[in-house]
C-alpha cells in the first residue's frame, strides 16, 4: 500500500473457494517508535477485538496471523469503500453523524494516537476505522480530526456500552496487551460511561494528528 509509514500490504485471502482483499501489516515492516512499544500489529487486533466487545463493528474484523509470507502479523478484512471520501467530506453529510459519534467514542476508549481523516471509510451504510495501531497507551496521547461534536451529549448507549466494557475488559486483550494498557483501559472506559458530552480540544495536548487526511 503506497504512502504507509509501515510495510502494509494488499493481500488475497481463501477460505472455501472465496477470496477476498485483507491489509497484512507484518510485525517485521514495522518502524520503531519512541512512544510506543514493539508490536503495533497487536494494536491493530486489539482494536478490533475492543470494537466486537463493544458491540458497534466499527473496525473491520481483524486477526493475527503467524503463518503469512513474511512472518507473524495482522490481517485486516480489507473495505472496498469510496476512498475519494475521508472524515472531512462524510461529517458534512448528517446521515453519518450517528457513526461518526461511535468512533469518536471508540478513539476515546482506545485512546487512539492517531485518528487521521483518511482513517474513516464509507462503504455501503457504515463508517469503518481504519489503520488502528497507535492505540491503548497508558498516557493520554488522543489526537485525532473528530471534533466536530464537541459538546453534544454522547448517546447513553454508547455510555453504557462504555461503562459494561470498564467492568469486563474483553478477554482475548490479555493476548494483546499488558496487564497495565488493560486496567488503563477500563479506566478510561468507565470515565468516557460518566462523560455528558463529548469534549473538545484540549490546547494544553497535541490534539489533531499529522499529517491530517
């Protein structure tokens, strides 16, 4: 895939005579970090595990994979969306608004470092997050380009659903995280559940990733 920081590759998977696209993000294509540890592909599958958990689909389904070409990694199911659309076209169009609002919240628990404009992909009648690896830092590191419903109420749903997760942190993250990265999420899952409205930009933060499409 042209424009990756990171070896990310377009890949056909079989299963049962059908075949479909998947992103391969190999652990061995990744570039180290300063701020963030070793394996960023585990990341990728955490989010995806915390978005099953929370019961919104907002990350296309991921998995890790050890016997793929170039080593142990994550594979993505690969959308086929409109990728003339990112963030900064769909928040115009107020039938994504209530998706939009999921992922904000999604990033909010995650505590995702990283929520560029080309990150959220329209394809049929869903938004998807994509491209999830700078995720569950202990530290607060949130920077992303939704904040557009800053001071709006969050809907209860997403609150609750928030506030289930706190309590019981998915189990397949003991896989994917450290046991610190977990306690920290279910804290920041239970203060997103107390949260009345979504907040705005904290200018004491870097809030706004780079670049941000």
């Amino acid at each position: 895939m042209p424009w990756s920081s990171n070896g990310t590759f377009l890949v056909s998977v079989t299963l049962g005579g059908v075949t479909h696209g998947a992103i391969y993000k190999p652990h061995r294509g990744e570039r180290p970090l300063w701020d963030f540890p070793d394996g960023l592909f585990l990341r990728e599958v955490a989010a995806y595990e915390l978005s099953a958990a929370l019961g919104w689909d907002a990350i296309p389904e991921t998995v890790l994979r050890e016997d793929a070409p170039l080593g142990v990694g994550s594979l993505q199911w690969f959308v086929d969306a409109d990728f003339e659309q990112h963030y900064f076209t769909l928040v115009d169009d107020p039938r994504w608004h209530d998706d939009l609002r999921r992922l904000a919240v999604f990033d909010l628990i995650a505590n995702n470092a990283d929520r560029k404009s080309g990150h959220c992909l329209a394809a049929g009648d869903r938004i998807w997050g994509i491209d999830n690896g700078l995720c569950f830092h202990i530290q607060p590191k949130l920077r992303t380009v939704i904040w557009d419903f800053g001071g709006e109420p969050i809907p209860d749903r997403l609150r609750g659903d928030a506030e289930r997760i706190s309590r019981t942190p998915p189990a397949a993250l003991a896989a994917l995280l450290n046991d610190s990265e977990i306690e920290v999420l279910a804290a920041r899952a239970a203060a997103v559940a107390r949260l009345a409205t979504f907040p705005n930009p904290d200018p004491d933060m870097r809030p706004y990733p780079w670049p941000l499409v």
